[in-house]
C-alpha cells in the first residue's frame, strides 16, 4: 500500500471561490485522492483557508467586520461549500491556528540561525489619505510589462509577473482610492532567496516527469534578470502571525506580522497537526517528517499556475534552508487558467460563477464532471454556458445516463427484479470485454500521471463502450428470438453498471453511489475484467435508478447566461 500525501492551494478567505479556483487546485486534488483511495493506498489530504494578509483585511473592512469574526465565518462557509462539491478533504484547517503561528515562528527561527533571514531598512509606499503604510496589495496600477490596469502591488493577474509597488504605473490605494502616494523608510526582514539559488536550479532540474508549466515558470523566475531576489516576508499590518523568532521577540519588528505568502505554505504542514489535534487522526510527523517514517511518502501539490513561484522557490527556501528532515514536494501539477465568457473570472471583481452559486443551479457532479473534462492543463480553456450545455447533456445524459437507464429497465421489464442468469457469453462480449480491459488500463495510466483531461476522455470511451456494445447485442430485440441470450446480455449490462460506478466514482461520486446503490455492490477497483463483470451473481436484487442526469434546457442556458453576464455584488 503506497502513502501519498496530497496538498492543494489553499485558498484566501476572502469571499467565496469561483470555478475557476476550484478547477485549478481543489477539484483536481479531490480527483486524484479519491483515485488514490479507491486504488487501496493509503492518503492524507489537506486544504486550509488562507486567512492573513490584505485580502482579509480588506474582505472584512468591506462586510463591515472584525477581521477575525469575519474570518471564522467565511472558513464555515467555505468548508459547507467545500463539502457540497464532494471534496474529500482530510482535514481543511485555517492559516491562522495556533499551530501555524507556531510553526511559522518556528520556522523563522532555524531561517535566522542559518543565516537567510536579513534586515532590510525598505522604502514602502505611505498614503498620508490613509494615514498608514500599505502593503503590496493594498496597491492596485497598472502593470509595466502587460499593460494589465488592475495589477497589484505584489504580482499581476494577468501575466503573472513579480512586482513591487513601486514598478506599478499610476499606483493608487484600495483602501481608498488614493493616489497620493510616497515612499517612505520601514524596516523588514528579508528571506535570502538568492543563496540557495543554485541548490533549488539542481533540485528543480531533478524533478523530471513535472508538468513543463511547472518547471518552466520556476526556471523563469531562477534566471529573469538578475536572477531570483530576496523577498521580503514581514509586513506593516494587524492581522496576521506575529514576527517572533521561535518564543522569543525580534527586538525591532515590534507591531509587524510575516507577509502571508511567508506562513501560508506552512499551513500545510500545521494542517496536519490540527488534524490531530482535533481528534481526527493521530502521528502527523510520518506524513511530514522524513525522520519519522514521511521518506516513503509520495507528496503531490495541485495549484494554479500563479501559485508555482512560490510553492518551486520560497517554500523550498523555508523547508530546506531550516535545516530539518521535512518532506519536500514531489510532484506539482500545475494549471492554467479558466476563462469566464471571453473574460477572466475574478474572486476580487465579483465576475464569473461563484461556488455557492453553482450548487444552487444543479448539483455538484454536473460541474465536477464538466470542469474536470475541461481542465486548463496545456493552456487556458474558456467557460461558456453553451459548452457546459453540450458537455452535461451529451457525456452524462446521453452516454452513462442512458446507459443506466436502459439496461435497469429492460432488465425489470423483461426479466424480472432480480439478476438474470442466462447463458455464457459468445464471441461478441468476449470481444468487448477484450477491449474494455484496454480502455480501463489506459484510463489508469492516465490517472497515474495526472493528465486529467485524458483521464476524462478515456472515462467518456469506456461509457462509450459499453453503450456500443448494446447497440450491436440489443437484447431487446435478442429476447424474441433467444431470451437466454438477452438474459445474458442483460446480466452483463448490471455489471457494466457496477463497473462503471467504481471506474467514475472518483469524477462523479454521488452519481457513482446511485449506481451501487441500484445494484448493490460495494467499491471495489477492477482487476481482471472478466471477474469484474461477473461480480452480480444471479439472483441477487437490484433496482432501477432514479435518473442520473438531467438535460440542461435551451430555455434555462439562457437564463443562466444572462443571469451571470453582470458583476456578483
């Protein structure tokens, strides 16, 4: 049994999350964990909110609230929608716990030791307006190097460069849309990127088989200009970890908290000590710590493409800088982005379809299915209501709906309520059996590698499959001539059923479950075939399913289409 650790982007508390995050982090991690679970290997999966920095302050200001009451809100809401989208999270903590303060100040400590960490007296931008410094993105301008007009003080949305708010033409404050701006002297400390540059190129250049979006945005950012820079991890603000080394003060950073992209990725490792501490599992050292048995763990992080400077640089610069057996990532799949109707969506601008919003149009499969499907793995993909129409009403109406719906009613109408036995199969469903096998080790291979768009199209060619396969043995027309036939035919329809249940279990969970439920069986990955589709045994009850899916209406696409045209509020 194989371990696997499972990490996805955190996402910030700000507000509820598009589909545009969801597909670029959570949904493919849920994907690959309920793969790995259902391949019998052991897994810790783990997400948090993101709860420090601007994006909170700001959030709260706006709803009018103490940045901490408003935070453990939106992480309940955040959790609620997580659960109804089916993610399977192990734990989903929160940046702010106490483990993470913790574990921050610990990790800030070995820095300082080792000799990464040093004090810089900076120039930061002051709004006399506001009467206080802002940090990078409490400054929005436009971007020197894409012409983006929103771009933030820290990095641009739209091309992903790094920036300063310095480099931002026309800068201007959130908080208050002043332009009044003027640099003035603070004093930060420095993560000293820059010494371990060759160490991270040599790791980096080690991780062959990650995705060259990936690898070719950590190189990018290695050898641009002068190469990678320090990086300031501290920040004038209230809310956030404050600046400790270890237990002790950092005599001169008094009232500053570490900059969120700083204690963020630590959550991750604090997710697994709230984990335990929160009675939901014990020994989190042997998923994180390579002295204490995390060597023969496999650790996978699913994010965004502007997420993988930072999860290829800096917390490698953490984890490895502070000296200790941590487990670095192995793998890191990265996506692109999701394009909402000839523009981006956008969690700060309100636009696009927001994930509360989706499960309050259909449920959660319809999106879990289309999204996966259409994963911005080699490029950005567009989100259009007309594609999402196509898309639920061909692949999950048409093909495994029908399907289901065929077979469990014409086995109860011309067979009885209980599995026929029928004859032995003849040349027809040996051959299909045959191909099938081949179609199901590809998809595997597929989800081996976490090509999700692959793994997607093959699951659609094996549904495919077997719809062909009753069109060529139509047992209601074989009844009239050899029921022994169609009743064989028939019982390998049930067992398609089941096969099917478990193959799509990890796309579509609750629709995999109605399957089992209809006929019966427990999960249970397919070895050989031929066993797994004699697994029914005659005689035993099933049921005819509700319908699976429902097709999306002409009427109701446009309703939506319409309805999401404008800016959520």
């Amino acid at each position: 049994m194989a371990r696997h650790l499972i990490t996805s982007a955190i996402p910030y508390i700000n507000g509820i999350k598009h589909l545009g995050n969801l597909v670029g982090s959570q949904l493919p991690a849920d994907l690959f964990a309920r793969y790995r679970r259902a391949r019998g290997d052991e897994v810790m999966f783990l997400c948090a909110t993101d709860e420090h920095g601007t994006p909170a302050e700001l959030a709260a200001a706006k709803a009018g609230k103490p940045v901490a009451e408003y935070c453990a809100e939106m992480h309940a809401v955040q959790a609620d929608i997580a659960r109804g989208f089916r993610l399977s999270f192990d734990h989903f903590g929160r940046s702010s716990s106490p483990q993470n303060h913790r574990l921050t100040q610990h990790f800030a400590g070995r820095l300082a030791e080792a000799g990464l960490i040093r004090e810089v007296e900076d120039q930061q931008m002051y709004s006399a307006t506001d009467g206080r410094f802002l940090p990078d993105r409490y400054i929005e301008g436009t971007c020197p190097n894409c012409g983006f007009d929103s771009a933030r003080g820290d990095q641009c949305d739209n091309c992903t460069k790094q920036l300063d708010p310095t480099d931002l033409i026309n800068p201007r404050s959130t908080v208050s849309g002043a332009t009044d701006l003027e640099l003035r002297p603070t004093k930060h400390l420095y993560l000293r990127q820059s010494l371990m540059r060759e160490r991270l190129r040599e790791w980096i250049s080690s991780k062959a088989d990650w995705p060259v979006l990936t690898t070719s945005i950590a190189l990018k950012w290695l050898d641009d200009g002068e190469g990678l820079q320090d990086r300031g991890i501290t920040r004038d603000l209230d809310w956030g970890i404050p600046v400790m080394k270890g237990d002790a003060p950092w005599p001169g950073m008094e009232g500053k908290v570490f900059y969120v992209w700083f204690d963020a990725p630590i959550e991750y490792i604090a997710c697994a000590q709230e984990w335990v501490e929160a009675g939901r599992g014990s020994d989190w050292e042997r998923w994180w710590r390579t002295d204490k048995g995390a060597d023969d763990v496999r650790y996978t992080q699913f994010m965004g493409k502007d997420n993988v400077p930072f999860h290829t640089l800096s917390f490698p610069v953490t984890i490895l800088g502070s000296g200790e057996p941590w487990k670095l990532v192995d793998f890191i799949k990265s996506f692109n982005y999701l394009n909402y109707d000839g523009g981006q969506f956008s969690t700060s601008r309100g636009r696009g379809v927001f994930m509360d919003q989706a499960l309050s149009i259909l449920p959660a499969d319809y999106w879990r299915w289309w999204l996966l499907s259409h994963a911005p793995e080699t490029s950005d993909a567009e989100f259009t209501w007309e594609n999402f129409q196509a898309g639920v009403n061909k692949d999950l109406a048409d093909v495994l709906g029908n399907l289901v719906s065929r077979v469990t009613k014409f086995a109860k109408a011309k067979l009885g309520e209980t599995v026929p036995e029928g004859g032995a199969w003849g040349a027809l469903e040996q051959e299909f059996v045959a191909d099938l096998g081949q179609r199901v080790r590809a998809y595997e291979e597929h989800m081996e590698a976490i090509e999700v768009r692959r793994a997607a199209a093959e699951l659609r060619a094996i549904w495919a499959l077997g719809n062909e396969y009753l069109q060529r043995a139509a047992p209601w027309t074989t009844i009239r001539t050899d029921p022994q036939a169609a009743a064989m035919q028939a019982r390998l329809g049930l067992n398609l059923i089941a096969l099917y249940a478990d193959l799509s279990a990890p796309f579509i969970p609750d629709a995999a479950e109605a399957m089992r439920s209809a006929v019966g069986t427990a999960p249970a990955w397919p070895g050989d075939m031929a066993a797994a589709l004699t697994r029914l045994r005659p005689g035993a009850a099933y049921a005819v399913p509700e319908n699976l899916f429902r097709k999306i209406t002409d009427a109701e696409c446009a309703d939506w289409k319409e309805r999401f045209a404008g800016v959520r509020t």
